[in-house]
C-alpha cells in the first residue's frame, strides 16, 4: 500500500512538474511574441510616419506646380482678352470712321438734291410758262383754222373720224376678202384630200334587187298543187304573206311580185318548204308561213348584229338593231339601204379620222341616218323625220340625231360629223354602179325641176342638186326684195307638187344676194 501511495505521489509529483514547466514555457512564449509584436508595430509606426511625410511633400510639391500653371493660365487668358479688346476697339475705330465719312457723302448730295430741286422747280416753272404760251398759240391757230375751213374742232374731229373709218372700211374689206379666198382654196385642197382618201379606201359591191323573186319548182305539176282546188292554195298564200304570185307559161318556175322584199322574203321561205314537204293544203300553208317568218325576223337580227359588228358600232338599242337589218330588205334606186349605210360609216369615220374628229361618233350616226326607211311603208312622213323621231324615242346621242336630220340638207349642219355624214352619203350615191335609175328619165325630170323654176319672173338662174332633191334659185335683187321671196318660194314649192312626180322631198332654196366687186389698179 505504501508502495502504490509512493508510487501515486510520484506520479502526482511528475505531473505537477510538467505543469509548472508549461505554464513557465507559456508565460515565456507570451512575452516574447509581445516583444516581437511591440518591436513590430514600432517599425510599422515609423514606416507610416515616413509614408506620411512623403506624402506630405508631395502634396506640397504639386500644390506649387498647380499655383504655377494656374498662375501661367491666368496670364495666358488675360493676354489673349486684352488682345480682343484691342482688337474690337480698333474695328469700332474703324466703323466709327466709316459712319462719318458716310454722313458726309449724305451731307454732300442732300445740298446737291436741293440744288437740283431748285433747279428742276425753276425748269418746271419755265415749261409752265412754255405750254401757257402755246395753248396761246394754238387756240389762235384753231381760230385762224376755223375762220378758212369754216368748221368747229369737233366738227373737223368727226370729218377726220369719218374719213378714217371709210379707209379702214375698205382695208378690213380686202382683208376679209384675201383670207377668205385663201382658206377656202387651202379648205378646197383639204377637202379633195380627205374625200379622195376616203374613197380610195373604202372598197363596195352592189348588186341591183329587183321588185320579184323567182321560186324554182320540181316540175310543172307542182303548179297545180301550189294553185289548189279553185284556187285556195294559192288565195291562202296571197293573203297570208301579201304577195302576188305569177303562174304562168314559164317552165318550172314561179314568180312572186311585192314590193316589200321582207313579205316577198317570207313567201318565198314558206313556198320553199312546202315544196320540199310537199304537203300543200291551209293548214299546213299557214304553218309553214309562221315558220318562215320567224326565220325573216332571226335573220333580220343577225343582218342588224352583222351590220352594228362591222362598222364596231356598240350600246346600240335592240330595237334599233333590229330596224337596222329591216334595212336589208330596202332599196333605193335599187341600192340595198343596209349596205349603203354600212358604206357611209366607214366612209364617215374615214373623213373623221383623218380630221381628227370622233371616228365612233361619225361611224354611228353614218350608220343609222337612213334608219327611217325600215318605217317609211308603216309610218306617214320622210325618212328623215321618222329616223329623227325613232332615235329620239330610244335616247339616242343629240350629235347623232342631228346628223340624221341634216344628212339631206333639210336643217343647216352645226358640227362636223353631220357635215362628214351628209358627204359621205352623197360619195355612197353617186359612186358609179351604186344606184341604177334610167338616164334619160332622170335628166328629164332634173331638166322639168329647173324649167318650173326659172319660168318665174325674177328668177335669174336655177340649179337642181342633190339628184334632184334640192333647187337652188337665183334671184335678181332688182326685181324681187326679201318679202316676196317667201310667196314665190311657196309658188314654185306649190307647182312642182301638182306637176312633178318624185321620191321624197324636194327643197326650194331661193338666194337674193346683192354684190358690189371693185378691182384698186
């Protein structure tokens, strides 16, 4: 037990050692990393000292330099505005100088102005004096004037007035006369040109339409079946269609005479078929009728739509179209009335092409200015007043109405589609080959027409143009004034209807005319 105490002790002895060594060690190790550290912040406080005073002189050093260069800035700027100030002191000099030398060249020409004033007042004052001293002299020359010539001033004003006038009286006169020969020679020239080109290219066939058409037959027995039992057969086609029908000795034929070629058109149709049906009896004569004027009215609409086609005529009505290929069954002086109006469009809008007038509009009013033919048979009046009337009721352009109705002279032309209209269809009916009329009998009724008109007194000259639907008269002026003209017009107007026969109209034109002609040598 001793032993363990001994040995415990020892133990305890050991450590207390150890213990008392450690903290010695500790306490030594803790002084010396004071020392080490106080000998640290030592240098360091030096260092930071010595740091500090660097910076110190430093500041100080470029504290003078910037006093220097803010010294040397200021010096530069205080040179420079003194350097504008002078510079601006001596431009003010300069304008200053320039102001007084301007006040006295202002000064120099107000004293020369007022010199000239005096002048010019001392000049006006003697012009004054001047035009006193010749109003003097000239009212004692008027006196003196008016003692010889005994005339007033205002009286010798209108001799000398009058005088002048009569003078340029005359010179308008030649004038008027030289310009107006020398554009009716340039218009004569123009006119030959268009009208000549115009023909030129317009290229026409006609073919002369009789008043009957021949119906071939199979053999002459089918006379008989087309004559009938007592004639019926032939009775029901006469008075369905309105035709005559002309059976006689002529070897498997059969004539049909009307002169409206749209029911002679239909009679033939109608006997066609009914020879090629070969049942021939009423009933089937009215079937066959029906029939064939059905086709007439088809095909008188494609001769209006062929026609309105051709001469690129559009917005036309579709009673006016169909009034246009009635026209195909029209003739004048044998010349069929739809080509002859198909002819003057073209020749129509020709002239107006080359004139530079609407060309559509010449075509249209060419094409429709015969259009009161196709009513002429139903309608009582001229075909010129019936076209006039028609387009009116289907709101045709004025322009055009009013080609219709001046085309035969019967109201005077107001623009120049009707005047190309109106030559265009003299060019259409006069062209030889488009109308055939017996020679002998139209210079006959030409040479009555002017023989009635030149048996008045009075009546010095007469011409008939247009083939005769127009009598000019020359009327001696002496002999009969303005007033009797009317009575004689109506006269003459009065006699060729009881003494003449003739188509349409004819207009009396009579012309009194006064003229004095003198040549200056």
């Amino acid at each position: 037990m001793s032993t363990g105490i001994a040995i415990l002790l020892c133990v305890v002895a050991l450590v207390l050692g150890a213990g008392i060594s450690g903290v010695i060690c500790f306490k030594s190790g803790v002084n010396y990393r004071k020392k080490t550290a106080e000998a640290a912040m030592g240098s360091a406080e030096k260092e930071a000292e010595r740091i500090v005073d660097d910076a110190k002189k430093t500041a100080e050093t470029l504290k003078k330099e910037a006093l220097v260069e803010a010294k040397d800035e200021i010096h530069k700027s205080r040179q420079e505005t003194e350097k504008e100030l002078k510079e601006r002191r001596i431009e003010v000099s300069r304008q200053e100088r320039r102001i007084q030398q301007k006040e006295e060249s202002i000064d120099k020409k107000l004293d020369n102005l007022e010199k000239k004033e005096e002048t010019l007042q001392q000049k006006l004052k003697s012009a004054e004096d001047k035009m006193a001293e010749a109003d003097r002299i000239k009212k004692s020359q008027l006196d003196m004037l008016e003692k010889i010539s005994q005339f007033t001033v205002d009286q010798a004003k209108d001799y000398l007035l009058k005088q002048l006038d009569e003078d340029l009286v005359h010179e308008k006169a030649v004038r008027v006369s030289n310009y107006e020969t020398q554009v009716k020679e340039e218009c004569d020239a123009k006119a030959r040109q268009y009208v000549s080109l115009a023909i030129a290219r317009c290229a026409a066939d006609q073919v002369s339409e009789t008043a009957v058409s021949v119906v071939p037959l199979p053999n002459d027995d089918m006379k008989g079946r087309i004559i009938g039992r007592e004639g019926r057969n032939i009775r029901t086609i006469e008075t369905l269609t309105g035709v005559d029908l002309i059976i006689d000795d002529t070897p498997e034929a059969i004539t049909i005479s009307c002169f409206d070629q749209v029911r002679r058109e239909i009679a033939r149709i109608a006997l066609e078929k009914l020879i090629q049906d070969g049942r021939i009896h009423p009933t089937r004569i009215e079937e066959m009728v029906d029939k064939a004027r059905r086709e007439v009215e088809l095909k008188i609409k494609q001769e209006g739509e062929r026609a309105v086609l051709e001469t690129n005529v559009h917005g036309l009505n579709h009673e006016l179209v169909k009034l246009l290929g009635r026209l195909r069954f029209r003739t004048s002086y044998r010349q069929n009335v739809l080509n002859h109006s198909i002819e003057v469009a073209h020749l129509a809008g020709m002239m107006a092409s080359e004139l530079g007038v609407d060309a559509n509009l010449a075509r249209r009013a060419g094409l429709l200015h015969d259009i009161g033919k196709a009513l002429s048979y139903e309608i009582e009046g001229s075909h010129v007043q019936i076209g006039v009337d028609v387009c009116k009721k289907y709101k045709e352009n004025p322009d055009v109405i009013h080609a219709i109705e001046a085309h035969h002279g019967d109201v005077e032309t107001r623009t120049v589609v009707a005047a190309l209209v109106q030559a265009a269809d003299a060019i259409s009916a006069a062209r030889p080959g488009a109308r055939s009329e017996n020679y002998e009998n139209y210079i006959k009724r030409l040479q009555k027409l002017e023989e009635i008109c030149t048996s008045y007194d009075g009546v010095e000259k007469s011409f008939a143009i247009q083939a005769g639907r127009e009598v000019r008269i020359m009327i001696q002026p002496e002999k009969i004034n303005d007033e009797k003209m009317v009575l004689v017009a109506r006269e003459i107007a009065k006699r060729i209807e009881d003494e003449m026969d003739y188509p349409g109209q004819i207009k009396v034109n009579l012309i009194r005319e006064s003229r004095a002609v003198e040549y200056a040598k």
